[in-house]
C-alpha cells in the first residue's frame, strides 16, 4: 500500500480543528460565554469542512 504525503497546512488544519474541537468544549463547560463558543464551534467546522472536500478531492 501506498504512502499518501500531505502538505503542511493540511495538518495545520488538524491542529485547528483540534484546537477548535478543545475550546468549544471548554468554553461550553466552564464558561458563559455563548458568543466565543458558537465563534470557535463554527470555525472548528469550517476547517472540518475545508479538510474533507480538500481530501477527497485531492488526494
């Protein structure tokens, strides 16, 4: 099986949606800020978004 090598900002993109993934739950938990949680929910699923179409039409 073949080796697939990806570009850095793909994996840039992991670590966003990490660090979206992360801060929404934080936010969500211990926090009331609603605005900043639904800001980093829906950056996270954009980059989400970016990463799949980015994959399955490029690699």
């Amino acid at each position: 099986m073949e080796s697939a090598t990806y570009p850095p900002v793909w994996y840039l993109l992991w670590l966003v949606i990490a660090v979206c993934g992360v801060g929404t739950w934080f936010l969500r938990n211990f926090t009331e800020r609603v605005e900043a949680t639904r800001f980093i929910a829906f950056t996270g699923v954009a980059a989400m978004s970016v990463m799949v179409i980015w994959t399955f039409t490029q690699f």
